[in-house]
C-alpha cells in the first residue's frame, strides 16, 4: 500500500479559520438530508482538506470523489440487463453513490459538470436513496452520504435552479489577517512534517467530536419545531425574499441539527437566527416592492383658499407646481438710455 494511501486526514478540530464552514459540514452530517453544502471560494482555501476531515469523522470514514468526466453510469451504478433476462435476477453493479454511503461524496467545481450529473447528485444526496432503472428493469438502494460540491466563482456560476437546490453554502475568501495566516501555514507545515504525530496529538477531540455527532444523529428525530420557530424561519426567509419553500425546510433542518449538537431540549428560534446565514446565503433576493405600497411619495394637496376670498387663478396654475407664486401685473416704465423701436408702418 503507497504512503499517499496511508496518509491520515488533516484533523477536522485543527482547522483555522474555518468556523463557518466547519459549522455547515457538522450540520450536514447530522442530518444529510439537508442536501449538501456548496463550497465557494478560490483556490488554496482547504475546501478539500476540510471534507476530507469530516469523512474522518464519520463511522465509515468513506470518502469518495467525482471525477469531472464521470459517466452517469459511473456515478449511479449499472444493471446487466441480459442477466436480467436470461436469469431472471438483477445484477447492480455499484456506483460511486453507493461507495459515498455513510461517508462522504466530495465534487470539486461541481459549476462545471453537466446539469444532469448535477441533478442526479442533489436527488440521491436529498432523498437519502439511488435508483438506476434501464428498459424497465430498476434497483434502489440506500445513499445516505454529505455531498460537498465546490466551485471557483471566476470560473462560472451554477444555474439558479440547481443552485438553490443546495442545502447550505458557505463562501470562503483568501484570509488577509497576519496572525491568522501564520496559524493556518504553522498547522499545516506540522501535519505534513509529521501526520501521524500531530493527528496523535488530536486523538481525544476529534473521539469527542465524532461521539458528539453520532449523538446528535440518535436524538434528531427527538425534536421538533414549536410555532414560534416556525414563524422565525418563515420571516428570515421572506425579509430574504427566497423563491418558493424550499429555504423554509431547509432551515428548519439546520435548525434542528444544530440544536442536537449542541444538546438541547428542543428547537428555538435562536438556533434558526445561527443557521439562516449559510441558509440563505445563495438564494438571497432583493426584497420586491409590495404592490400596496405607493411606489413615490404622493404630494401633499396644495392649501385651502382663505375663507371670502376667490382663488382667481385656480384655473390657470392647475398643472403648475405647487406653490408656485401667480404672476403679478407690473406697471411699464420707461427706462433711460433705451431707444424706442420705431413702429411698424401698416
């Protein structure tokens, strides 16, 4: 076995300036089926590293990557269909979905796979299962997995549809702070001078943090959602002016796995103000103008004529603006040093 094979993972509890995105990762392995997280950011940023972590965290550990000139086959697995006929028994053979089972589905730029591969992955990472059908001969099994697509802005951007379709999304950015980048590149020159030592180092947080997902896992189902976190999701979404629903769902579930993480009896609206950020943050529209609301201030109506005395020139100053002063008759006076014009001969 090469050494590139048993290379540990960088430790998910040593990642630097990461909160945000280590948050979403967490949620998303609590419960998978929040629909993956989106990754944006440019190069250099650890998107890799990071989902490489949380695969380490899991029971299986399985992480598996989608290479961008993967096949639908390749992806969702194939049926011998003459073995089908002939023996009247499906043979699956399986697909990196179901090798992602229980792990990790890791797609780097996703931006730039086909809309189909793309719609393939968000239906299996959502419904929790693969189904591969062909001329009329099907197979379904379990997919549970957290899908992490990344994407480089610069280098194209997801069709709206698509792109909403993502449980999560955190946007990553080349840190500037000089303390903070000197602990990001100290951690990493130590894993790389010596991975097993400094993942040894680790050992009893990332155990803690791994019982505390599977904890988490175990009481999901325990909590629900009160009215009132109802009606705060429901706000967050409409001041973000979200298409449809599906922002709604989504955050309910963010919700509800972070209150499990963090242990809690059950689900405030708090927990939904922490999670709406990467909610909301790729399905965020300007708030649209309500219809019943004046699109410009109407001008207040001009003030009454004083009572006994006649407005004579109401006529005349109605399309003027208001408060604009009638003319006033002026005498004509000679003005020295002006010759007159002589008058015109008839």
């Amino acid at each position: 076995m090469s050494a590139a094979a048993t290379r540990p993972a960088f430790p998910f509890t040593a990642l630097v300036g990461q909160a945000p995105l280590q948050r979403a990762l967490l949620l998303a392995a609590i419960d998978p089926a929040i629909g993956g997280v989106l990754v944006s950011g440019p190069r250099g940023t650890a998107k890799s590293t990071a989902a490489r972590a949380l695969a380490a965290l899991l029971p299986e550990g399985a992480f598996v990557t989608l290479p961008l000139g993967a096949s639908e086959d390749k992806l969702i697995g194939t049926l011998d269909l003459e073995a089908a006929l002939r023996e009247s028994a499906v043979r699956f053979a399986p697909g990196l979905l179901a090798r992602a089972h229980g792990g990790v589905l890791y797609v780097d730029e996703v931006n730039l796979l086909p809309d189909a591969l793309v719609d393939v992955l968000l239906d299996a990472a959502a419904s929790g299962v693969n189904t591969v059908e062909r001329d009329g001969v099907s197979h379904m099994h379990d997919a549970h997995f957290v899908l992490v697509g990344t994407m480089n802005p610069e280098e194209g951007e997801l069709r709206p549809q698509l792109l909403d379709r993502f449980g999560l999304m955190v946007e990553l950015g080349t840190p500037y702070d000089v303390a903070e980048r000197q602990r990001i590149v100290k951690a990493r020159l130590a894993f790389d001078a010596d991975p097993q030592a400094f993942c040894v180092a680790r050992e009893t947080e990332q155990r803690a943090l791994a019982q505390r997902i599977a904890a988490a896992r175990d009481t999901l189902g325990k909590l629900d959602w009160s009215d009132a976190v109802h009606e705060r999701a429901a706000q967050r979404c409409i001041e973000a002016a979200v298409d449809g629903l599906r922002a709604d769902l989504v955050m309910l579930r963010a919700a509800r796995a972070l209150a499990a993480f963090e242990g809690a009896q059950a689900v405030s609206p708090e927990h939904v103000d922490e999670v709406a950020d990467c909610v909301l943050a790729h399905r965020r529209h300007a708030m649209p103008q309500r219809s019943d609301a004046p699109s410009s201030p109407q001008p207040l109506p001009p003030p009454a004529s004083a009572p006994g005395r006649e407005d004579k020139h109401t006529e005349t100053t109605s399309d003027a603006d208001w408060g604009e002063l009638p003319p006033e008759p002026v005498a004509a006076k000679a003005v020295k040093g002006v010759i007159p014009l002589p008058a015109k001969k008839r």
